[in-house]
C-alpha cells in the first residue's frame, strides 16, 4: 500500500510544483500589493498632515489666531486624527499580511528544497517559517520592537503629533 502511495505521489510531482510555483507568485504579488497599499497610505496621510498645517497657518495669519483659527482648527484635527488612525489599522493588517505571505513563501521553498534537495545552496532566503528565522533572514537583529517598526509607526507618530 505504501509502495503505491509513493508511486503516485512520484507520477503527481510534477504537477505539485506547478501548482506551488503558481502559489509563489500569487504570494510574491500579493506582498507587493499589501507593500504599495501601506507606502500609498502612508504618503496620503504625511501629505494631508502638511496640507492641513499648510492651511492652519493661512488661516492663523488671516484671522491674528482669533476664533475662525479655533473653529478650523477644531474642523480639521479629528478628521485628520480619524485618517491617521485609518491608515494606521491598515498599515498593521498589511503587515500582518505580508508577514504571512512570506512564510507562506518559505515553506513552498521547503517544499523545492524536499523535492530537489541540490538547490537549497543556492537560495538566498530561508526555507523555514519560523518567525525568528523571518527576522534573521530579513537582516534585522533579533530584537521584539522591530516587529513594530514600518509604515505604521509613522502613521502612528504623526497621528500623535497631530493630537497635540
């Protein structure tokens, strides 16, 4: 029973990698959705942070800092605060997201490196899906507050600035 097992996993390899290649690229594309999605938040919510300064420091000028300055003021921070916290989620739920497609990505490697174990010297990239792996492999030191480090800190940052 097991002979035949083997036998037709052996006729279906070809197949198999196919269909994980395939997979490789979907998840390739899909982290580099999730990347342009977070950077293109992150530019819209610093651009608005400065158009709204821009536009507070018009309307301070204009008004000697007199009530319309308040009233404009009172406008647009919550607005501004709201996207700030918007884009924020989102930067997380992408990053959540790519951290899943790349170890979705090392284990079909695992799988390449299983199936012709000659190649594993020439990936660059681990085979594991070990989110410490991920970490050495991304060329950061392992440290817990890097995991917190990218576009969403920013957004974090200012949203901050802005309540202020």
């Amino acid at each position: 029973m097991m002979e035949e097992q083997e036998r037709v996993a052996e006729k279906q390899q070809p197949q198999v990698i196919q269909i994980m290649t395939t997979e490789h690229y979907n998840l390739q594309a899909a982290r580099s959705v999730a990347t342009s999605e977070a950077t293109s938040r992150s530019n819209l919510f610093i651009s608005t942070v400065s158009t709204t300064l821009v536009a507070l420091a018009l309307i301070g000028q204009i008004s000697e800092l007199g009530t319309a300055f308040f009233v404009f003021a009172l406008l647009l921070f919550p607005s501004l605060f709201f996207l700030g916290l918007v884009s924020l989620e989102r930067a997380i739920q992408t990053t959540i997201e790519d951290n899943t497609c790349v170890r979705g990505i090392n284990r079909i490697r695992h799988l390449y490196v299983e199936v012709v174990p000659q190649v594993q010297d020439y990936f660059i990239l681990s085979t594991h899906d070990d989110p410490l792996i991920y970490i050495q492999a991304m060329s950061f030191r392992h440290a817990g507050w890097q995991l917190f480090w990218g576009c969403w800190s920013l957004n974090s940052l200012a949203s901050h600035w802005c309540s202020v």
